[in-house]
C-alpha cells in the first residue's frame, strides 16, 4: 500500500483536505496516492509537515 494512502486512512484525513492544504490539485494528490506519480522532495516533506509525521515514513522502504 502507499505510505501516502496509508498515513491519510490512520489519521481520518481526506485526499481533498490534503491538496488544499498543499496548494496542489485534487488530481495531482491523487495520483501520488494512486502511484501514478511521485512527489519531489520537497512536496513530500511537505506532505509529512501538514499529516505531522516524519518524512522518513514515506522514504523507507517498507520490510514488512
């Protein structure tokens, strides 16, 4: 599953809330969420900034 997707579905937040916050559209959001693209980095840590985790989360890979 996508950290992104991830972390938006623990915390109750919405993909819209999200791209509003991020100055980004509803559809570039959603195709981070989707993978269908990947963010820069420094949308991503700014991604981490507005859900309040640690960048990390989204750049490790996941071992599970």
């Amino acid at each position: 599953m996508n950290r992104i997707k991830e972390v938006l579905e623990d915390k109750g937040i919405k993909q819209k809330w999200l791209a509003e916050k991020l100055g980004k559209s509803y559809n570039m959001v959603n195709s981070y969420v989707q993978n269908r693209r990947q963010p820069s980095l420094e949308v991503l840590y700014k991604i981490a900034q507005i859900l309040d985790v640690e960048p990390e989360v989204f750049l490790k890979k996941n071992l599970k």
